[in-house]
C-alpha cells in the first residue's frame, strides 16, 4: 500500500512582500553634494559599486594577460578589444561618452611584451574618466560589502577618485 503524498500548498507569509520593498530601495537613485555645495540627483544607472569596479578592472587585467600570451595577430587585437570594451561597458555611460572606442582605439600602438603597460593605462584612464563623472555628478560609487584591491582607488588617502569623505 502506497502512502500518500502530501502535495505543497502555498502560503503567502509576506517574506516576498518585504523582499520586494528591500529591492526597490536598490533601484532608486540617490542625491550626492557636489563640492561646491550643489546637490544633484545621480539615477540608478549612473550608480557603480566598489564590487562592480573591482570586477572590471580584474578582467581588463586577465583580458591583458592573456593578449600578452598571444602572437599579436589582428584577430588577438580584435579578441582584447573586445574583452576591454565588454568591462568598459560596465562602466557609467561609458558608450554614451566614447571611452569604449577611445581605449580600443589606441590598443593597436601596445605590443604583446607590454601588457603591463596597457593594463596600467586603462587602469589610469579609468580611474580619470569615473573621477569626471564623480566631481560632476553624473555618477556616484557605492561602497559593496568587502574589501576589494581596488578600493584604494576610491577609498583612503591616496583615493584617486572623487569621493563624499574628502570633503569634510
């Protein structure tokens, strides 16, 4: 004789009610000071966590690793470009603005032995152009729970980008 099973029956507790409204808290924008004072309204896309930040420049570093590893033919250009782009892309309006095609365009002029090199420079001009949109208030960046290497880009006494806590 078989047992029988006991079938599922929902029930709405309200967990997913809460995990909706915790959601929507994410998704909204938020006001940042500018250093003259001025507030300015930064939306959601135009928010990048230290995580994100983190994430990109750790694959614009493989992404050069693994082109140093290659003959230089067009198509490992093409490869690298690509990868680049794909990070870059991550990045606030970075398509909108043209940092995709101003990195990519100057990838041709690095050799395969100077990936560090390249690495160095994207990092640099990363670190520029979020700094221009950060003192603008056109984007902001939200601290991610951890501690990334990158952090020290943002964060600290030698932070390169423009952040709330060096003003006061």
């Amino acid at each position: 004789m078989k047992t029988k099973k006991h079938a599922f029956t929902p029930a709405l507790d309200g967990r997913l009610e809460d995990r909706l409204v915790l959601n929507g808290a994410h998704a909204s924008g938020i006001v940042v000071t500018l250093p003259g004072g001025e507030q300015t309204y930064v939306p959601p896309a135009a928010i990048l966590t230290t995580r994100t930040y983190n994430s990109v420049l750790v694959n614009i570093h493989k992404a050069t690793q693994q082109f140093s590893r290659t003959p230089g033919a067009q198509a490992n250009y093409d490869r690298l470009g690509a990868q680049i782009g794909a990070q870059l892309g991550r990045l606030p309006s970075a398509r909108q603005d043209g940092l995709i095609d101003y990195v990519n365009s100057s990838l041709q002029f690095y050799g395969t032995n100077e990936s560090k090199q390249l690495y160095s420079d994207v990092r640099s001009t990363v670190v520029s152009y979020l700094s221009f949109k950060v003192l603008n208030g056109e984007a902001a960046i939200r601290k991610s729970p951890g501690h990334y290497f990158s952090d020290a880009d943002i964060y600290g006494p030698n932070g390169a980008i423009f952040n709330q806590s060096q003003l006061g």
